[in-house]
C-alpha cells in the first residue's frame, strides 16, 4: 500500500493551496517530503518513487530537491532525531561541547541509530534562536532552549521515559517556552 | 530631546509597536487583535487605494528589514499595474542569517499582525494571492500562523470580499527545510514551487515574472509587520524615528555572552552601546568584536567608537560594515576570530548551492579546506595571503550575494584582526578552545 493512498484529503488540501497548473502541482513536493518525514523518520526509494508518479516528475527529480535541504533525511533515523544548532551563537554558547556529550553519551555519530531505536544526532546549521544558545530541535518539534548538560539529560531521561516534550521538566529557571529575551533564562 | 527625530529607546516619545503585544498572554489570537484595534489599517489602505499606499510607504522611508535595504515602496512601484494575469506577494520569513531571529517572535506572538501586512502589499500590488515561506525549522511559528488564518478565513478578514470591502485575498503557508539560501528571494521562489533552490537570473525581476511566472513582490516579514502602522498612523508619524536616511524603528537582537540577549525594539540611529549595555544589561565577559547585523556582516572590534556608532544604515558602513538584519553577535575575546570565523566559513561553505563555480569551489571547498588547515594548527606561512587572494577571487564573482556573504566577515576579520590569523599560522598552533561556557 502505498503512503499517501488514504492521504488523499490531505493531498487535495495541499493541492488546493496552489495554482492549478502541472507546475503548480510541483509545489506539494516539499510539504509531501515533509509529511513521510515526520511519519515515517526518512524518506525512502520507494517514497520517493511514489511522490514523483503522483506529481508527474521522476524520481531522480525528487532525490534532487530532498537532498537540497536538511531537514529530509535518506536514511532511517531514530524515534527522536536530535538537531543540534553548530552555527556561531550556538558555538560560543557551547554547541561543539554539546555535541561531543551527546555522542559520548548515545555513543553514535550522525547517520546511525541508537541499538534501542530511540535517537538518532545531526548537527545543522542556525536555527534563528541565538538568543537562547545552544538549542537543540526533535523531529519537528518546538525548539529545546538554552540547553545546559543539565537540561541536555534531563531531556535524555524524560524521553526515554516515553514522556512527550512538553512534558519533560527541564531544570533552570526557563520552561519549554523561553522569551524573546533571554533575561528570564539566566543564561 | 524632545524636538528632533527619535532616535533611541529611552526617549519618551518612543514607543514600541512591532513587538508591542509580544509576551502577553493570548497574543497570538484574533480576538486579541481585534482587541486592540487590528485589521484597521487594511480598511484605511482599502479605502485609500494602491497609488496612496504606495506613496505613503515611500514617503515613510522604510527600507527592507530583512537585510539588504532596499526601499520597500519603491519596490512596490515597480510592479506592472492591470496584466491581467495572477499578482503574488511573497512574505520572505525565512529567517536564516545567523544571528537573527526577530521575526520568529513576530509570527509566534502577533500572526495577525503579519497577515494584515500582507494584505496592505496586496493591494499596493494588486495581489490577490499571497504566500508566508517559513522556515521549516519555526514549528511554533507555523502553527500559530496556520491557526491564525483559519481564524481570519472564519471570520471574514480573508477570503472573498474580506469585511465587505470587495477586497479579496486568499493567503497560504509554504515551510521550507532547512537551506539558507532560500531567504535569497529568487531561491525561494524555487524552493516556493517544488525545485531545488538555486537563484534565479535577474532580469527578469521578480515583479516582471516571479513566482510561476507571474509579477510577484518579496518582502521580509517585518518589512510587512512595520507598513501596518505606517498606514495607520502615517509616514510622518513613522519617518519622525531614525536619522535622515535611515527612518523608522527596526527590531534589533542581541547574541553571544551578554547578561540579556534577546530581540529589542529601537528607533535607527540608536547606539550599538544602548543596545547592548542599557537594554541587553552588558557583556558578561570581555568582548573583542561584535558582528553587527547577522553572520555576513563584517565584524566591528569592540572599541568605544565603535560602541559609540549609531545603528543606521550609513553610520554602520561608514564603519566597514552592514546593518543587516539587525542580528548583534558578540564574539567574546577568549574565542580566537579564527575559530569564529572557521564557523562561519563554515556555515556558508555548507549552505552554498552548488550553481556557481566561485561559490561552491571558492568557498565550500578552498576557503573551508584552508580554515581547516589553519584551524588545526597545520598552517604555513603565506596562507593568510592565501586566504586574501582567495576573498579577491570569489568576491563580486558569483551568482547570487551568498558567496560574498561569505567573504565579509573574513575579510573584516583580516582588517582587524589579521594578528590572530598569522600568529597561527607562524606558531602551527591549532585554535584554543579553552574556557567552555557549557556546562
């Protein structure tokens, strides 16, 4: 069975958002990627196939436009995949030491999955909260803010628990939602 | 201080708008924002008609937020007028520059504010559609946005004849997935229709044939967020703010070891010293350079004429350096430039597209494999040359500004602090990493 065949009001919702045209229909390429992202934690050959005979295109075409952008991933990733911001605010607030704890402490590199099947790493670059550094961002969750080694195993902890995100209490003054000023994080 | 124009935060007859809601509770819904007067202006810029919107906005002096500057009214003239054919505007909100992350707040906290923006630029082009190209990383922000236009369809004030006015305007959210170069506008249009995002050859401009071919206007989210007061309460009102080329008021952000980073509000013209000691509280260590509008911009060495610099357009380069997007990093003086720039190198090495040969041979490969080599302490003498001849070959040689974006920081780095870089190479010594903040 195929992964969008009892899709199809989401697809025509997708569809609708843009002009009617076979060029207009290209435009769903990336929210379909996103969708067998988030569903399935990467994006297949037998996906991509799919999405390019739904869109008209080959899937060579499709393999091209995923393997532009970081979010889209062409190998199996863990139940959590852990982003880690390495841009220059996330750096200076410590993202290279963060990075090195999370591989010591999964004891994995990007590209492999934990032997439970819980997390998978990847570093990438700014997420535009350089106030709050260094973030980590799960799947297409929320962003996990001002991660101190604390926070980082807490974090750890509460998922393997099974907790949701947003249910994880991290230590530190700040919550899951930290404000536009980072005053109340004390960071 | 009480005659003249505005220009800091702490005059009194400053007040915030952009950033006025962001925080309180509720924010974020359309009751809230009919609460406090929203979805007037679109009424006012109906009423007013295109030509009107167009002139205020020109006269108002505002200039694009999300970077580059350019005259937002005027860039709306250049719009054919009557084609006949599908106007789009294109909200570019895909916030990628490091160091910036004001318009994050702007779609979480105030959505509504956005998308009545968005309408006023339609009819200043006489747009019927238009698309928000998040970045796909801003989960929240897209969730409110969507919530936020659900509502609005709900309720009349988007859709056909939005409020009775005849108006109509139909808005949709498009996510990216994480490439930098998708905030480059013809990029974006790309990525907008399912293509790998590669800039496009201008001419043609967007406005002439843009997204699907059609005229199509881009413009960043603050640029938008900002021409809803303009339209309310004037241009004068707006142009009363900042310094004689530079009007208005500009959200600024503040990163790196200050005691409160954040997003601040603050007329053009107020001083890079007001932001980061009176509102950001000050470093929390010593600083050596501060890059002062996102990751391109040339770094500033920390000095008291530097601090002493109105933030404005001008003044900035005057300097040797760019306002930006506004996006303040402070570099503190325990991390060597080389490393910061290592970084950043870097990050533009692995956000190039891939189109041009200076861009993706210059700088993903010789400058990111030369930092490499310096960075790990196996530098020889010449490559600080090196490092210059390769910024004299790849800049103003590309495609698009990305590969020049990359050669900025390097070389303001080599101005002022070319020390640091040959004290490496000389010593074949590796970066110091010492003194972790993490912890």
């Amino acid at each position: 069975m195929g992964f969008f065949d009892d899709k199809q009001d989401w697809l025509r919702e997708v569809f609708a958002q843009y002009p009617d045209t076979p060029q207009g229909r290209r435009a769903a390429l990336m929210p379909m990627l996103r969708r067998v992202q988030q569903d399935e934690g990467w994006i297949s050959p037998e996906r991509q196939e799919e999405i390019a005979s739904i869109l008209g295109t080959t899937a060579t075409e499709v393999a091209g436009v995923m393997s532009f952008y970081s979010y889209y991933q062409a190998l199996p990733t863990g139940r959590y995949h852990i982003q880690v911001c390495a841009t220059l605010s996330c750096a200076i607030g410590g993202a290279d030491e963060l990075w090195d704890e999370l591989v010591q402490e999964l004891g994995i590199l990007r590209g492999e999955v934990t032997p439970d099947g819980l997390f998978s790493i990847q570093k990438v670059e700014c997420l535009g909260s350089c106030h709050t550094a260094p973030v980590v961002q799960i799947n297409d969750e929320p962003y996990v803010e001002c991660v101190t080694k604390a926070r980082l195993h807490a974090l750890l902890q509460g998922l393997r628990e099974g907790k949701r995100l947003e249910e994880i209490v991290l230590p530190g003054k700040a919550g899951h939602v930290v404000h536009n000023r980072g005053e109340e994080v004390g960071a | 201080m009480s005659s003249g124009p505005i220009t800091s935060g702490k005059d009194p007859r400053f007040e915030r708008t952009l950033y006025r809601y962001v925080g309180q509770p509720g924010c974020w819904t359309l009751d809230f924002y009919l609460a406090h007067g929203g979805y007037q202006a679109i009424r006012k810029a109906i009423q007013q008609g295109q030509d009107w919107v167009i002139e205020e906005v020109k006269k108002s002096g505002l200039r694009g937020r999300g970077g580059a500057g350019f005259p937002t009214g005027l860039k709306w003239s250049f719009m054919p007028k009557n084609t006949g054919k599908q106007h789009y505007i294109v909200c570019n909100a895909d916030e990628s520059e490091p160091g910036s992350f004001k318009d994050r707040y702007l779609m979480e906290d105030d959505p509504h504010q956005l998308i009545e923006g968005m309408m006023i630029a339609g009819v200043a082009i006489q747009a019927s559609k238009g698309y928000i190209y998040i970045r796909g990383e801003y989960r929240r922000a897209y969730d409110r946005l969507v919530a936020a236009i659900r509502e609005a369809y709900a309720q009349g004030y988007l859709g056909q004849n939005v409020m009775g006015t005849g108006f109509s305007f139909d808005l949709y959210v498009h996510r990216g997935a994480g490439a930098y170069i998708c905030g480059e506008e013809t990029a974006l249009m790309n990525s907008l229709e399912g293509l790998r995002a590669n800039p496009r050859m201008k001419p043609p401009f967007p406005a002439q044939a843009g997204l699907w071919g059609m005229p199509t206007t881009i413009n960043n989210v603050e640029s938008l967020c900002s021409v809803v007061h303009i339209v309310e309460r004037g241009a004068d009102w707006f142009a009363s703010m900042g310094t004689e080329k530079s009007k208005g008021h500009k959200l600024f952000q503040v990163s790196g070891p200050f005691k409160r980073p954040g997003v601040y509000e603050l007329p053009l013209g107020t001083t890079f010293r007001e932001l980061l000691f009176d509102w950001a509280g000050g470093p929390t260590e010593p600083i050596q350079a501060i890059i002062p509008g996102g990751s391109s911009c040339p770094p500033l060495p920390w000095t008291e004429e530097i601090l002493d610099t109105p933030m404005d357009y001008e003044a900035i380069s005057a300097k040797g350096s760019l306002l930006g997007t506004g996006g303040v990093i402070g570099i503190p003086a325990s991390m060597s430039m080389v490393d910061a720039m290592w970084n950043v190198t870097r990050f533009y090495g692995h956000e190039s597209c891939g189109k041009c040969t200076p861009c993706r041979e210059g700088v993903s490969g010789w400058m990111v494999s030369l930092f490499e080599k310096i960075g790990t302490g196996q530098g020889q003498k010449g490559d600080v040359e090196l490092l210059e001849d390769m910024l004299d070959q790849i800049e103003g040689r590309s495609f698009c500004a990305l590969a020049d974006a990359a050669c900025w920081p390097v070389r303001g780095s080599l101005k002022h602090f070319r020390q640091q870089f040959v004290d490496l190479v000389e010593n074949g010594k590796p970066v110091e990493r010492a003194g972790s903040r993490w912890g």
